[in-house]
C-alpha cells in the first residue's frame, strides 16, 4: 500500500521550508509552459502541391509565409508552397508585412521576378526566366490556387 500522507510530507518538509524553490520550480515550469505554447502557435499552415496537382495542407514552424505562383492561364491552377528563411531571403517580405498595424494591414505581397540562370552557366540558356509570386503570412491564406480566387479569399478571410 502507498502511503497517502507522502506527497504532504514531501511538500510540507521540502518545498515549504524553502519557498524560493518553490518559486523557482513554478517559474520554471511557467516558462517551458509559455515557450512550448509560443513554439506551437508560430508554425504556419500552408498548402504545397505536387507536379499531379495533389494538395497537402502543411505545417512547418520554419515557414513565415505560404506562397501562390500562378499560372499564366487563369483556367489551370498555380504552384502552391510554404516559405521560410531556409529557403530565400526574407528580409524584404518581412519589412512589409511589417508595416501593419490596426488600421492597415497588408495582406499579400506579389512581385514579379527576372532570373538569369544563364549568367550562371552557358548550358541553362541565354535567356532569363520571369515569375510572379504572392506571399501571405496567415494559416492557409494560399487556398486557392488561381490568382482572382486568391485574391477573392484573401478578401472574404479579412472582412
């Protein structure tokens, strides 16, 4: 049989006579608490999609925004992905998505790039590639996979 009168011992003979312990046991404890919440609600939930058009719902706590590259027909869908600093330099993104505040509040960022894979290698070819992409930095925000639908949702998520 256990005896029931332990755990009262315990506290009464260890962490009463030193209540500084006890104050640091429960701060500790708040801490691994607040930094596992934290962990937690920081990853993203994006939508990927695969070269047969599957789409998978991801979660990544690397990922700061989900992206949307859509395709120049306004019929087929885009290329969905998550996008964290692993994969590109985020300091631009970061800089206007920062720029929110109560009033205002920026809901995609689309530019569009040129790259010159060629200057890299004679093999690649000569000519530049260009690409459009949006960026947005809420859970699933990259849901449709058309640039009007995505702008459309991005609309109706934020009324």
């Amino acid at each position: 049989p256990i005896d029931s009168s332990l755990p009262s011992v315990v506290d009464r003979h260890l962490l009463l006579p030193y209540p500084s312990l006890q104050t640091s046991i429960m701060s500790t404890l708040s801490s691994v608490l607040l930094i596992a919440l934290v962990s937690g609600a920081a990853a993203l939930t994006c939508y990927e999609n695969d070269d047969n058009g599957n789409t998978y719902e991801r979660t990544n706590e690397s990922w700061k925004y989900c992206s949307l590259i859509p395709f120049a027909s306004a019929s087929s869908g885009g290329r969905l992905n998550g996008v964290g600093p692993t994969v590109e330099n985020l300091e631009g993104y970061n800089a206007m998505f920062g720029q929110s505040s109560k009033m205002y509040r920026v809901l995609s960022l689309c530019i569009y790039e040129r790259y010159d894979f060629g200057s890299l290698s004679n093999k690649i070819g000569p000519h530049p590639e260009f690409m459009f992409r949006c960026f947005c930095n809420y859970d699933r925000c990259n849901s449709a996979t058309t640039f009007a639908s995505f702008l459309s949702t991005l609309r109706t998520d934020n009324q």
